[in-house]
C-alpha cells in the first residue's frame, strides 16, 4: 500500500471516530478513545515520508538559507566593484602618466626645434635654409605628437576595452551566481 493511500485511510479513520464518538449534551464536545486516538496519530507519524520531513526543515531553515545566499551574493557584489575600483584607478593613472611624457616629449621636440631654428636664422648665409630647415622639424614635431598622441589614445581605449571586458565577466559571474540563488 502506497503511503499516501495509507495516510488517507488513517486521515479517514480519525475523521470517523470523531464522528462516532460519544457527544456530552447541550455541546459540541465528544468523548474519543484515547487510546484508539493516539494510535492513529502514531500510525499517520509513520505513514509520513521522509522527504516530508526533510521539506519542513528545509522551509524552516528558508530564511537563514536566503539570508546566506544575500550576504554571498553581496559580498560577490562587492568585490566586483572593489576590483573595477582598482582596475579604474590603474588605467586611469597609466593614462596620466601616458599623456604627461608625451607633453613632455613634445614640448622637448618644440624647445629643440625653436632652438635649431634660432640658431639657422641667426646665421645670415643660410637662412632661407634655415627656416626650411625649421620648418621640416616643426612639421616632424607636429606629426610625430600626433602620432604620440594617437599611440596614447589607442593604448588608453585598449586599457579601457580590457576593464570593460573583465567587468562585463565580473557581471556575468555575479549574474550567474544571482540566477543560482
């Protein structure tokens, strides 16, 4: 006999001793076996699976478990942001550090040629090639700080791509872990 069969017939049984039992009058009051009584609620403890049990302590337990689960997926949380914290900070930093030697190295490039140019000038036989002269190492100054500056900007957006890439991981793996929950 299956146990919820079982558990049905006991439920039955109970059900029919209170309605066979003995009424005191001028109440709802019944009088049962005691004996009789007890042993079906013994026989239903028995009939009752395993897993029942299981699930009432699990239910109970239910708030501890979401309490677990939120403080796990908090701390995940935090975490993730104290890395990006830290990984915004390094890239934002190297970026500085990136722009100020390359300000540097152009204003070096533009005193080096201001000076190269002054001294061509400054000799009367050859000033026309002087100011060409100047000229060319302008131009080259210009281009090569555009091509500093360029280098600069690609290697702070790849620096930036890579952050994103590890947050966007970091996400997925907090998100993963949210969905777990």
């Amino acid at each position: 006999m299956s146990e919820q069969i079982k558990i049905m017939e006991i439920l039955n049984d109970m059900e029919l001793a209170l309605n066979e039992a003995t009424s005191f009058p001028l109440s709802k009051r019944v009088g049962v076996d005691k004996d009789e009584f007890l042993n079906l609620i013994d026989e239903l403890k028995e009939a009752l699976p395993y897993e029942l049990e299981k699930a009432i302590k699990i239910i109970g337990e239910q708030d501890s478990i979401l309490e677990s689960a939120t403080n796990d997926a908090n701390f995940l949380l935090e975490e993730a942001k104290r890395e990006r914290d830290q990984k915004n900070k390094a890239c934002n930093d190297e970026i500085i550090i990136k722009n100020k030697q390359v300000d540097a190295e152009i204003e070096s490039m533009m005193k080096e040629a201001t000076i190269r140019a002054e001294e061509l000038v400054s000799e009367s036989r050859i000033i026309k090639e002087a100011k060409q002269r100047a000229d060319r190492l302008i131009r080259e100054a210009t281009e090569y700080s555009r091509d500093l500056q360029s280098g600069a900007r690609s290697y702070s957006v790849e620096l930036l791509d890579s952050v994103e890439a590890t947050l966007a991981e970091i996400l997925a793996e907090v998100r993963n872990n949210k969905s777990q929950i």
